[in-house]
C-alpha cells in the first residue's frame, strides 16, 4: 500500500495453479537456493510427494531464488478463490499456509484490504502485509506458514503456539528447504536421509525424537509458537519464540466454584471455533473422558446430528465400544462403529507404517480411525487429545507428586539407595521396579531428571547395549526442562508436569502422529483442548483446585452434563490396540522380520535386537510390547 492505494505489479516468476481431482489435505513446501538447479521439477516433486495431504487443487510459485509450493484441501471457501501460493494485492508478499485460524472472520474486519474470497489464508496475508510478523500473536488455531517477503529478500516461517502443524527444514550447502513433511524435503534431492547418532539414542529412550531435532542429520522441526527468518543474500537464519508455556503466571487465589465455571466456558468457546468448516464433519469418540466431553460440547453447538467414530476390538479387555455406544445414545450422535480384528489390522498394517512421515511408538490407531472417517464422507473430525496432559490424567502426574514427597530418601547414603533398589527390582521384577531403582541412584532428587527418567521407554542400560556407538550424558527433554518456568512452585507441580508433558511427549508423539496418520486420509483433526486460552488458564491454576484425586477431577466437576459417572470411574484404557497379544501371535512373523533387518544395521550391536525380542516373548516383566514395538517402525522406515 502507498499512500493509502493498493497496487499490483507482474512479477518475473513462474506462477502455476493447477487443477487437481485427487483429495488430499493441506501441505507446504519451499525451496531458498541461488544455486540449485530445477526449481520447478525439485519443487513440483515435492508437491507430488504431499499429494496425500490435499488439497482441491495444487499450486506452485518459481522465481531465480525461490520455489513455494503448496497442496490444499477445501475446508472453508470451497472455490477456487483459495488457490495459493497467494500474492498480497500490494505484490510484495507471496504465501503459502497450511491449517486453519479460528478467528479469521474476526481478524478480517479489522483489516482494510481487497479480499477476493472468504478464506482465512487471505485474511492471515492481509493481516501480514499491515503489521509483518506482529501479525502471528493474533492468530488462534493451528498453522504453519511461509511468507516470502520480496522487497527485504527474507523468508520467514511461522508454526502454531502447541505445534499442532508441522513444518520440517533443512540448511545445508546453500540451500534451504522447507516442508510440512520430512519424505518431500528428501523428494527435492537437497536432502540426505542419512540417520543422526544422537536422534537415534533419543528415539530409543523416548520413542521419538525431541524438537528441534528430527531422525535425520541436518533436518530439523520447527519448534512450536516460533518464527524463522532466514535471509539467504548474507546466509542468515534467526529464530524466536512469540508465545511459550514458560511466561506464564500463576493466578492470584480463585475459587473452585470459579473455576469450574471458567474451565467450562473456555471449553466451550474451544470447541464452537473449530466447528466452522464449510465441509462434512464429525469426531473420534473413544467412550474416554476426553472424547465423550468433546462430543458432548459438539451435540451442544452444532445444530447438527453430530457423526461420531470409534474402533472396537475383539479382545473384550482393549474395547472401550460399549463406553462409546453409551454417550453416542446420551447425545444422539450418528455412530460408526469400526470393528477391527487382527487379521484385518495386518492387512492395513504396511499402508499405516508407509504413512508414517517420521517413525514413532504410535500412530496405527489414529490412521484405522482416521481411514474409516475419510471413508464415510467426513473431511474434518475432533478428537479429544490433549485432555491427559492439561487435567492430569496420566499416571506420571500423581507418581511426580509423590516423588516430592519422598525427597527425604535422597538423604540416604547413595549404597543404601542402590541396594534398596537392587532389592526392589529383584522382588518385584519389572519396568516399574527398574526405573525406581534408577531414581535411587540419582545423586539427589529433582524435577527434571525424575521426568525424564520416568518417561524414557528404553533404560540408558539397555541403549547401550543395543548399539555400537556410546550414548551422549544429556538429555534433551532435561536440557528443556531446565530452562523452563515453574521452578520452585511448590503450588503449581501438575502444571509443570503438564508443560513437560505438552512439550514432549504430546508434541513429538502424539500430534506428530495424529498429523501424519489423519492427513494419510485427507482427513483434518481438530484438537480443542489445544486452544491456548485454555491452556493458559488451567495452568495458571494452583495442584489444589486440580488434583486428580478422582480421574480428571476438575474438568469432569466442569462438565457434569457431559460426563455421566459410568464414563468418569470406568477403568482407563486410552486409545491403544492389544499389542502384546498381536506381537506374539498374529504379528509375531511381521515384527520378526523386521526386528533382523534393524539387528543387521550397522548401528547396532549383532544379536542385542534379537535377545531382547526373546526377553519379550518369553513374557520378561522388563521388556513389555511399548519397548518392542518402536523397534519395529524404526526398522520399517529405515528400510522403506
């Protein structure tokens, strides 16, 4: 804008929207190079290889420096007026965006500029060219975004405050390459997929591999709520952070009473945003709190027969269906029931895994679900993820409470403690035992360590004698967890245990999956417990006002319209498959196939893969399917 007046100019590039009729959901990719050749081929590659992820259509910007790709699918504003890369009506800003921005229509009228269509990725680039990277504190949603700015000669890369979207990069021998996903960095040819020593030591402790690192040397993630600029001119690349868990402050004294009332409005307003799609939608329904709550609010503000979708097993002892039929009736949702057997989740089995961007310990059960949405004409679901971290419903919260309580044993003479420990492992042997005798042997007791120590899969013990390399001292979730806030807080222990959990486990596991596994699909997920107000609320509230001395106590006392008894005191299950029945029978010749390939790897001992796939099946207390299970993803992707 000059003087108040929009201009449009042409700009020398090649400039492609083309028609696609395949389905696929929104996906990002970019190239910053003077010196790579084929811009357009590397960059049309890379877009082929995001064909599963959407869109309608697919679009592509080249210039002598830059290839901007992108793959959409029509969520809101169906027409063709969502082409993108978009250009802003003043020429110097071209765009590419994937995910959605909840407040779109209220950020459009604060902006004066010449729309052309209703979408929101319009409105985040009007929103750009007034206020440049400012503009990313107004947006509430999930995104990751690339904007290349012509005049100042600067990419910028933006991802959503909890990570929901992903946004992978490279910087290497002059050229930088972006993407929403790791297999169309390595389609542009700029990328090795050569395995990181360090990330592998990490994937084995955590079955994942912790931001910003990635599986691969010189591939990175973004981490959430941050902004990338890189100015290719003078080989310069900046980062900071415009939100995090770390600034926030306790509240002063609220009631209970207040509270409820609070967490409750909240999680309404969560969920009425990101019901607005101009598409068939639905939600994941486990028959669990977080799911039933979700639908419930849904039943509430849609104004719609809500569809909702659940697996069931035929072991009684992994199906949560009838939980899940329950609330279905309560609220008269129009129910899919996913009836899944052994035999008919091996047949998917290598499609799952060939989905699976980056390898993790889970991740089958979201894309089975997700496949049987897709299928019945859904293209947009909720799910309840996030409710375990955010109102303390895993184990790990009232194990860190007691901990701190029993700091006193830190005290002890360390042989006193190693015995003890070594005593405990030898009467109770098990993985619970174990990791307790490597909290003994702590030289003293704090937060950080005892997380990390809590959450590792594989023991260090264990990592070492699996591979050939030596194992580096530090941990990475550790080296976060020291910098983060919380400390000293002897109010607010749940909320740190919370931010470890979201920065962690939740975004490296749990939303990488469910992106990767959904998008396989075409399918968006939504995630309303991941709205930052939210989050930023529970939080700030002190262990009193939400300790789960029952399951989830202060958002079940929220919600009691929502989550009648027989849901809340049932048994917790979670979302997970019967492993270890399936890995020592009907998958018992898939897993071992693959366990030899990674036992053959170069990086690992000869023979240890295999000792401890024999520890497992001859029922080893220590060695339970959740340490078996990423060893056979790792294999799979390494192969693929």
């Amino acid at each position: 804008m000059i003087d108040g007046e929009w201009y449009c100019f042409i700009l020398p590039s090649t400039f492609h929207f083309l028609p696609s009729k395949k389905k696929t959901v929104c996906g990002i990719n970019g190239i910053v190079s003077y010196t790579a050749t084929e811009k357009e081929a590397r960059i049309n590659r890379m877009n082929q290889r995001l064909s599963h992820r959407g869109p309608d259509d697919k679009g592509s910007w080249v210039d002598e420096t830059l290839a901007l790709g992108h793959q959409r699918l029509s969520i809101i504003d169906l027409s063709d007026a969502g082409h993108q890369p978009l250009i802003s009506a003043c020429g110097r800003y071209i765009m590419v965006y994937n995910g959605e921005v909840y407040n779109f229509q209220a950020l459009r009228k604060q902006f004066d500029y010449p729309y052309r269509s209703q979408t929101d990725s319009e409105v985040l680039l009007a929103a750009w060219t007034r206020l440049g990277k400012q503009a990313v504190s107004l947006f509430e949603g999930m995104f990751a975004i690339a904007v290349w700015d012509i005049q100042e000669r600067k990419l910028t890369l933006v991802r959503d405050r909890m990570g929901v979207k992903p946004l992978y990069y490279s910087n290497e021998n002059g050229h930088f390459v972006f993407s929403s996903e790791i297999r169309a960095l390595l389609a542009s040819d700029l990328v090795r997929k050569k395995l990181s020593d360090s990330s592998l030591v990490d994937y084995l402790r955590y079955q994942t591999v912790q931001t910003p690192a990635t599986i691969l040397e010189n591939v990175y993630m973004l981490p959430p709520a941050t902004i990338l600029e890189y100015w290719p001119d003078r080989q310069e690349l900046r980062q900071e952070k415009y939100w995090t868990l770390r600034d926030l402050k306790p509240l002063p004294t609220v009631s209970y009473e207040e509270a409820k009332h609070e967490v409750r409005r909240l999680f309404f307003a969560a969920v009425e945003k990101r019901l607005v799609a101009d598409v068939p939608f639905g939600a994941f329904l486990s028959g669990g709190i977080d799911s039933s709550a979700v639908v419930g609010a849904m039943a509430q503000l849609a104004g719609q027969r809500v569809k909702t979708f659940n697996i069931s097993f035929a072991e009684d002892a992994y199906s949560e269906a009838r939980y899940a039929r329950y609330i279905a009736e309560m609220h008269q949702t129009d129910h899919h029931e996913i009836q899944l057997s052994p035999a008919h989740f091996l047949e998917h089995l290598p499609a799952a895994l060939e989905a699976m961007d980056h390898p993790s310990g889970d991740g089958p059960n979201t894309w089975m679900v997700s496949k049987a949405t897709k299928a019945a004409g859904i293209d947009m679901a909720l799910s309840g993820l996030g409710g375990d971290e955010l109102f303390a419903g895993y184990a790990i919260f009232p194990r860190m409470a007691r901990l701190r309580k029993m700091q006193a044993l830190w005290k002890l003479p360390m042989p006193l403690r190693k015995l003890a420990g070594k005593t405990l492992v030898s009467l109770r042997p098990g993985v619970a035992s174990t990791k307790m005798a490597s909290l003994l042997s702590m030289p003293r007791y704090d937060f950080d360590n005892a997380y990390v120590q809590s959450r590792q899969v594989l023991s260090d013990q264990q990592i070492a004698g699996l591979l050939t390399q030596s194992l580096p001292s530090n941990h990475l979730p550790a080296d976060w967890l020291q910098e983060q806030g919380w400390e000293g807080s002897d109010q607010h222990l749940l909320s740190r245990v919370s931010a470890a959990e979201m920065e962690t486990y939740m975004q490296n596991v749990l939303l990488r999956d469910s992106d990767q596994m959904s998008m396989a699909h075409a399918l968006e997920l939504r995630v309303p417990f991941m709205d930052h107000h939210l989050i930023e609320y529970v939080l700030s509230l002190p262990d009193s006002l939400k300790y789960p001395s029952t399951p989830k106590k202060l958002l079940v006392d929220s919600l009691p319209d929502l989550l009648p008894d027989y849901i809340v005191n049932r048994p917790k299950m979670g979302f997970v498959f019967p492993w270890e029945q399936w890995l020592r029978n009907e998958l018992h010749s898939y897993a071992d196939e693959r366990l030899k390939l990674l036992d053959n790897n170069e990086s690992f001992r000869k023979g240890e893969i295999l000792k401890l796939w024999d520890a497992f099946l001859k029922g080893d207390p220590r060695v339970t399917f959740s340490r078996i299970w990423p060893l056979v993803v790792l294999a799979e992707w390494i192969n693929s």
